[in-house]
C-alpha cells in the first residue's frame, strides 16, 4: 500500500469512526481490509481504496470502516466493574422499582449486554433491567444479535455456572438462550455523530471504546454520554480511563455526576 492511500483510509477513520491508527498502521490496513477487498471484488486492497476514493459508493465506505474497528471484548470484562456496577448501582436503582435503563454504548459482538441480562437475572435483589446497545458495526451487530458464541468467546470471562445456565450447545459454539436475546434492543449508533436519546439513561457502559478516539472526538462523545444520564446518573468506563468533568468516581471505571448529587443533597 502506498503512503498515500494508508494516509487517505486513517484520515477515512478518523472522521468517520473517530478511530486514530497507530504503530504498524500499513500491516493493520492490509490485513483487516484484504478479506473485505476479496468479498467486493477487488483485485487488492489499493484497488478497493481506489473505488472508495472515487466516491458515490456510501456502503462500500462504510464497509471499509467498520472493518477497522477494534472489536476486543468478552463476557464480564474487568470482573470488579462488574462487582462495583451491582453493588453500588444497580441495588441501589433497584429500590426506586420499574425499569433501570441501561445503554451498552460500543457493545462490539454483545458479550457486554448479554452479561448485563445474567447480571440482573442472577441480582440477589428485584432487578428489571431495560437494556439497549449500540455499535457502529453491522457486522458485530448482527453477531450480537444471534447471540452465537465459539468455544473460545464463552471461555473468556464466562463462568462455567452461567453458560450452562444460559447458553445451549449448537453444533460447535454455543447460543444463548432466547429469553436472554429478548431483553435487548439492538441499534446501529455512530458516537462520533450528535446523537440525542427519547429517554435518558440510569446508566451508560462505553468500556475501552474511546480510548482508541482522537482527544478531541472523545472529549465530545463523553459529553454527549453525560448529557444522555438520568440526574445522578452512572457512567461505566474502562478501568484506566477518565470521565468528564463533574464525576465522581465510585468504583473501578464506576463514576457517578458530582454536580447532580450535590445539588439533589
């Protein structure tokens, strides 16, 4: 690939997905974009950049980016997240009754969600979850929504407890079961767009999604995510990285809007 396609597809990442590609960026491209040139037709990668340089084709673009998304995720990711989510948020929602609602923003193929669905249905309390997830992929999309899971995706993460509780073998992965997949609704969902919901939130998870952002971008996006909270709202990052202003944290990745509590006290 020659530098100036590499540099045309990061900057393609960046605007469109709000994705920076670092290190080794021209193995990265080659190798996430080969499979999507041989499904198109294309007989290289530089000849699929050239059809997306020459524009008019909105799908193929959009194929192009999403197959550069990172999509690393498993089942209960950061195990003390989850902990601190039902200890010092959920049980505490719990008690308010009806539905807490929850935005798995960036849920990549769905482990997230489906581990919110076991948490609440395993909660040593009443737990009502309302849950909803979002990716920019179709493609991870779609595999969350069939809720199939290879050998290897249910090892990582997922106790033995729950995939026998959850899950059904099928041929050679496992599928969990339909009442779980029914308790999530699913959306295609670009943060790096304004977005704006009907309802707010009790609580966002957006998990190692922004750390990958440009600064900018991702100082926009968790606003937007703090706008979209419930007053005294929750917010569910990655371990290692920050909120915005105006949140105090709670747990491992666990923050909670200071001003709100403040001015509720």
């Amino acid at each position: 690939m020659n530098p100036a396609d590499l540099e045309f597809v990061c900057a393609l990442a960046r605007v469109r997905s709000g994705l920076v590609l670092t290190g080794e960026r021209g193995f990265f491209v080659e190798t996430r974009l080969g499979p999507v040139a041989r499904r198109e037709g294309a007989s290289s990668v530089s000849e699929l950049i050239s059809r997306v340089k020459a524009g008019g084709d909105e799908r193929l673009m959009r194929v192009v980016v999403e197959a550069l998304l990172i999509q690393e995720t498993s089942f209960f990711r950061d195990r003390a997240a989850f902990r601190a989510l039902q200890d010092e948020t959920l049980s505490i929602l719990a008690q308010g009754g009806g539905p807490v609602r929850v935005w798995s923003a960036g849920c990549a193929h769905g482990q997230e969600p489906y581990a919110l669905a076991m948490l609440a249905d395993a909660a040593p309390f009443a737990l009502d979850l309302d849950i909803f997830a979002s990716d920019l992929s179709t493609a991870a999309l779609e595999k969350a929504e069939s809720g199939l899971y290879t050998h290897f995706e249910v090892q990582r993460g997922l106790p033995i407890r729950s995939l026998l509780r959850y899950f059904e073998p099928v041929d050679d992965a496992w599928r969990i079961a339909p009442e779980m997949r029914a308790k999530i609704r699913w959306a295609r969902l670009n943060l790096v767009d304004p977005f704006s919901t009907s309802e707010p939130f009790h609580v966002i998870l957006c998990r190692h999604v922004l750390d990958t952002f440009d600064p900018a971008v991702r100082a926009k996006t968790l606003e937007r995510l703090a706008a979209s909270l419930t007053p005294g709202g929750w917010l569910l990052l990655g371990v290692d990285e920050q909120p915005p202003q105006g949140f105090t944290a709670v747990g491992p990745g666990l923050y909670r809007r200071r001003a709100v509590i403040s001015a509720a006290a």
